[in-house]
C-alpha cells in the first residue's frame, strides 16, 4: 500500500509540476495555480509516513516532491512573522 502511495504522490507532483509550467508557456491562468497548489498539498497529505529501514530512494524522493509544499509553508510562516502583533516592522 506504500508504494501505491507513493506512486500515486509522485503521479500528483508530476502533475503540478506540469501546471506550473503550461502556466508559464501559455500565460497566467488562476484554475491552473489553484490546480498546482491543491496537487502539491495532496503530495504532501498522501506521502506515506517514514518507517525505520526504508530504502534511501524513498527519502531522496520525499525530499525532491515535498518541496513545493515545504516552499509554500516557509512563505506563509514568513508572511506570519512580518505581520505578528499587528507590528509590521518596517520602517516606510
């Protein structure tokens, strides 16, 4: 059932992948990073938890297909961090 996870985690990233691309070639569309986002999410959501001996692929994959999201989350928490407190921060 792993591998099937996986399988399928990678068939979404490609996937994504492939939105964010036809986004750049063929001009901005809002249902295709809508798209890219919600398959990165699932990416994410459907990987299958780490086990101990697993193989070292399993981990070099995990790492290239979770990226997006981990992306994405480090932009929220900055965009978090910058407005806490109701303090911007900076100085205009």
């Amino acid at each position: 059932m792993n591998d099937f996870r996986a399988v399928l985690a990678i068939f979404l990233f490609a996937t994504g992948v492939y939105f964010i691309i036809d986004m750049f070639m063929y001009g901005f569309n809002w249902s295709l990073l809508i798209f890219s986002i919600i398959a990165f999410l699932l990416v994410h959501i459907i990987w299958p938890p780490k086990r101990d001996g697993e193989s070292n692929w399993y981990d070099i994959i995990e790492l290239l297909v979770d990226l997006p999201y981990q992306g994405m989350a480090m932009m929220i928490r900055g965009v978090g961090k910058i407005f806490k407190n109701g303090d911007v921060g900076l100085d205009l």
